[in-house]
C-alpha cells in the first residue's frame, strides 16, 4: 500500500479581493518525493503555497498536511516555508539571519552555519544580506529551511535569479533531500525544471491543468519541448472548454 | 508562549540596531536636543524651564520610542519576515514580547540618559526623589514603545505610521494639561483626558519635580497598566492568516 500523501487538498477556494484566486483545488502530493508546481507567473502558485503553510486566508476546501489540517501549531516544526522575497533582515548578515531562526527552532550558531555551508554561502556568511546578489539571498533564506527536522519543504521559486550551474547544484540538494526522505514541494516559472521533479503539477489561472510527470507530459503532448508541451496542454483544456 | 524564541527575537531586534547606529544615535540624542533647546528657549525664565522640562523628559522619549516600534514592526509585515515567523514555532504573544524586551532596554536607556542630561546638564532641579523622576521617565519611553506595538497594525505603509505619531501624541499633548490646566477645561475634554495615557505621565513628572511624591506610584501603575493593554492589542491584532 501506497504512503499517504504528504499534502492533500479537497475543493480549497481562495478569494482576493472580490476575485477568485482559486476556484476550486482538489490536489494530492506525494510523501518522500520533488513536486513542481508550475505556471505562468500570477497562476495562483504563491497563494497555493501559502495555504499549505497556513498563512492564507482561505474561502473554503480543506488542506491537510502530513496528516493535520493547514498551519496546525506542531506543523511549524515539521514544515519550512520559503517565501519567493525570502523574508529577509536586509540589516543582518547571513549568518545573523539564520542565526535566528536556528535560535527560535532551538538549534545552535554551529547547525546555522551547518546550513549555511550546504547551500555554499560560508564564504558569504557575515556579510549584511542586503549587499548580497539575488540567488545569494535566496539561498540565504533556503538555509533557514535546512535546520531543525523539517520533513516538508514548501519551496517558493528557490532557483530564480541563479546562474546554471547553482540552478543544478540546488537540484542535486533536493534530489539529497528527498533520498534522506523529506517531501519538496518546489514552486518554478521555468518549465526545463520540470525535468527534475518526481512529479509536476501545472497551475494555470488557479485550475490544476494536469498533474503528471515530464516524460508523461511529453508523451500526453508528443513534444520534447516543455514550453511547447505546456502551451498544447493549455490549448487543448481551452478547446475542451468550448 | 515559548521564551525562545521571545529571548531569539530580542537578540535579532538589538542586533539590527547595533548594525544601525545613526538610528540608534537618534533615538538616544534626539530627546537630549530638545530639551537643550528647551533650556535655550526658556533662557532667563528660570522658573518656567523647571516647571515644563520634567514632563517632557517623558513625552519626548515617548514620541520617538512611538516611532521607531511602530516602524520596525510594520517593516516586519510588509518584508515578508513576518509571514515567514507564522509559519515557525513562535506565537503573536512570543513576538510582541520580543519587540517589548528588546525596545524596553532601548527605553531604558534613553529615559535615563535623557534624565540625567537634564539634571546634571541642564541644571533641572528635582524637589521630590530623582530615582522617581528617572523611572517615570524610563516608563514613559516604555508606554510608547508600547503604543507604537500596539498600533502598528493600524498602518499598512510606512506613510500611515508616521502619520499615526500626529494622530496619536499630538492631542495628548494638548489635552494633558501641559497647554491649559486640565481643571480648567471645558467638562467633556476633562473627562477625556482622564482616559488618555499622557495625561499621567505628565503629572507624575510635574508632581514629583516640584517635590509631591505622593501621586509618582500611581502614575507609575496606570502607566504600566495602559503599556500592558497596548501590548496586549499589538499581540491580537497581529494576523498569522492574511488575505
């Protein structure tokens, strides 16, 4: 028998501002594996991922996760969330900043820096935040989600702004990862990523257009090419609509 | 409540100033240059500069401790740091008593340089015991660090909170009885006053430097009492679920 899922979501509605965010998300995700959520930017991903983690107020649905329902107190040992800005002091050093959160989670400056070397930053560890490049700040903020034992990483847009070769460096971390059994939930705009996960789901205009998995992507679409793959995916839901 | 990650979150607030020290030079200096200059405006009205300086070594540090944690903890929602925070083992009450512990040893330390500037300095002549005017002072400080948490949620942008310190200190002022002698006011206004936090820190101050010691305990309590009920409202009206 199958592991339950790690995230499991029935009819979640968000409402913004008198719109619908998301309509209507029925989506499982499973434990010990890398899932992609992809879509265009303004998909809905950030506020599905904020859901999951409990800090979106939601219209309806339900959201469980590793088995109790979103944003429950003992799930803030258990899940890390990394925020697309990377929820950043710009005054304090890299080191400071995970100092910090390794502190709430009662860890010691030794695990920070720990972290801070998995994501190869201790050269730039006390250095202010602020003058640090957009990857490093990201990854700075991707050390945060390193402490403690988390078992789910909810991971918003983790690779942006990285040149190739830290682009695949990071994926070789998650891949790491989820071998030591962790469930990484990664959030990405760039479709060559999708390569990389166990599973994807596509988000498109807040609607599951297709959870699958690349070589399933290609095969439904008979293209090699991912963007092509995503755009006959896109066309094909909007003829079926009509 | 965990003591963790209040006493982690304190550490992290005086380190950020620490790596800020013009702000952390204005907070201290700015009272000390008021009250010189209040000194230089009163220059040969001796009598009138003893009477107005004890209640505004607490309503100048106020003001500034107003801002400055209205700010830092509105600068708090809007970075994303902290959406980041409500997702990690540490409750509303943890983080607003953080801010308070941090900010309270800021007050501290502003109120009592700024009282002993205005003594030893500037030559202000307490009646009544100084230890008493030092820690009316102190709490002040205190109370507006407290306002500044407990209203912050009020503000959605850095504009708003600056405005709030004109909304929030500057009636008081008027209507605490440093302007117009509060028994003097219209009824309504009176009353008013009664429910507004400067008010006693204002008579505290003035009481004890002209020697009547008797009222400095209870000033002391309302001024603690309104900087709980401040920190309180700051610890409710952070959200961990936002639109």
């Amino acid at each position: 028998m199958d592991a339950p899922p790690a995230i499991s979501i029935r009819g979640l509605r968000v409402d913004r501002g008198g719109r619908s965010v998301l309509p209507d998300i029925d989506l499982d995700v499973a434990a010990g594996s890398v899932t992609g959520l992809i879509g265009p930017s303004g998909s809905g991903k950030s506020t599905l991922m904020r859901a999951i983690v409990g800090v979106q107020i939601v219209a309806g649905g339900s959201v469980q996760v590793l088995g109790e329902p979103a944003g429950a107190a003992p799930l803030r040992r258990r899940v890390a969330y990394v925020t697309q800005s990377g929820s950043l002091y710009e005054d304090l050093s890299a080191a400071e900043n995970v100092g910090y959160l390794a502190r709430i989670l009662g860890q010691s400056t030794e695990e920070a820096r720990r972290a801070l070397d998995l994501v190869g930053l201790s050269a730039e560890a006390d250095r202010p935040v602020g003058r640090l490049s957009d990857g490093q700040r990201h990854r700075v903020s991707l050390a945060g989600a390193l402490l403690g034992e988390f078992e789910l990483l909810v991971l918003d847009e983790p690779t942006v702004g990285l040149d190739p070769l830290l682009r695949r460096e990071l994926w070789e971390l998650f891949d790491r990862l989820r071998d030591a059994g962790m469930t990484l939930l990664v959030s990405t705009h760039v479709l060559d990523e999708a390569g990389r996960c166990d599973e994807v789901v596509l988000l498109r205009e807040g609607c599951v257009l297709a959870t699958t998995t690349a070589a399933g992507l290609r095969r439904r679409t008979g293209t090699d090419d991912l963007d092509e793959a995503f755009v006959r995916l896109i066309e094909r839901a909007d003829a079926e609509r009509e | 409540m965990s003591r963790r990650a209040t006493l982690a979150t304190a550490r992290r607030l005086l380190e950020q100033l620490r790596r800020d020290p013009r702000t952390l030079a204005l907070i201290i200096g700015v009272p000390l240059v008021l009250l010189g200059l209040l000194k230089l405006v009163f220059q040969g009205r001796e009598h009138e500069f003893q009477q107005i300086a004890p209640p505004l070594l607490g309503i100048f540090p106020l003001t500034v401790m107003f801002l400055v944690t209205s700010v830092t903890m509105l600068r708090e929602r809007t970075s994303g740091t902290l959406e980041r925070l409500m997702t990690m083992p540490m409750s509303r009450g943890d983080l607003v008593a953080g801010y308070a512990l941090a900010f309270a040893l800021v007050a501290a330390v502003q109120g009592t340089v700024a009282s002993g500037f205005a003594i030893v300095v500037l030559g202000l002549d307490v009646q009544g015991s100084t230890l008493a005017l030092v820690a009316l002072a102190v709490l002040n400080a205190e109370l507006g660090m407290a306002c500044g948490l407990g209203l912050s949620s009020l503000a959605t942008t850095e504009f708003q909170a600056v405005q709030f310190m004109p909304a929030f200190i500057l009636p008081q002022l008027l209507l605490c009885g440093l302007i117009v002698p509060r028994d003097q006011m219209a009824p309504g206004l009176e009353a008013l006053s009664k429910i507004l936090p400067m008010t006693y820190a204002y008579e505290g101050l003035a009481d004890v430097a002209a020697g009547d010691g008797s009222g400095a305990a209870a000033a002391a309590a309302v001024t603690l009492g309104f900087c709980a009920l401040a920190l309180a409202l700051g610890a409710l009206t952070l959200r961990r679920r936002t639109a």
